[in-house]
C-alpha cells in the first residue's frame, strides 16, 4: 500500500453537525476502498493566504492514509462534486508502507514531543538557532559601524 497525505480546506460557515459529516465522509470513502487512516488532524478555522471562492477563512483538515492509487483518484473525484470544499491537495509519502506500523508510530510520537529540548529548559531560541546565528554582538556592531 501507499502512504499518502491529504489537506483539504472546508466552507467555513458549515455548522459543526455538517462539518463532521463531511470530514466523516471522506474517512469512510477511504476506508470503503480498503484503505487504513493513519490520523486526522482537524486544524481548525484558520486564516487563507488568499480570497477563495470570496471566503477569507477556511477549516483545515490533515488526513494521513496508506491505500492503493485508485483511492487518491476516488477521492480527487469526490472532492471537485462536494461544493463545500474550497481546495484540497494529495502527495504520496511513500510507495511501500506498512499501515500497522505507522499507526505504532502515530501512538508513540506524543511521547517524543514531550521529550524535547524545550522541556528540559532550554529557550526557543536555542532551539532553532540557525548557523548565521553564531555571529556575535560585537561582531554585528562592527559591521553597523562600517556602512
């Protein structure tokens, strides 16, 4: 099987009753077409980049699944007929995946979350400090200096 992701954007004057219908909709075309989900992410109301359809503000759904490639085909099809969705996008993770053990590693990847540098006190900028950042005050003040 193959492991796909796909985000899909919803009309966000849906009612929450019709939003889970939706969402729980497209969960059971994959599954009625021997695929397995790995997850569903529901992002929430968020900000678009851009105007679609006249709507500045749409839901974000994230859905990770391994399934054979008349399923992406399904749903794409799907997709363009709900007149509730404004975009959607699907991308191949993998060609060869085994749905079981992304599950494991779906269950187990709180558990690192939890176990990272921030937890153990150090600042977010410590974190994600990127290689220019080596840098120092001084040598940033000479710099000033010379323009």
């Amino acid at each position: 099987m193959r492991h796909y992701e796909t985000i899909y954007i919803l009309n966000p004057n849906l009612s929450d009753e019709d939003y889970h219908e939706i969402v729980n909709k497209f969960n059971k075309l994959i599954e009625n077409n021997k695929g397995v989900i790995i997850k569903t992410q529901e992002w929430g109301k968020q900000r678009l980049a851009y105007a679609i359809n006249k709507f500045n503000n749409g839901f974000y759904i994230l859905v990770s699944f391994c399934a054979n490639s008349n399923v992406t085909s399904e749903l794409e099809k799907n997709f363009k007929i709900e007149e509730n969705i404004l975009k959607y996008q699907t991308i191949k993770i993998a060609d060869n995946a085994d749905p079981q053990e992304l599950i494991l590693k779906e269950k187990e990847a709180p558990k690192e979350i939890k176990e990272t540098s921030l937890d153990k006190g150090q600042e977010m900028v410590e974190v994600y400090k990127s290689p220019d950042d080596d840098e120092t005050e001084e040598d940033r003040e000479e710099e000033d200096g010379d323009r």
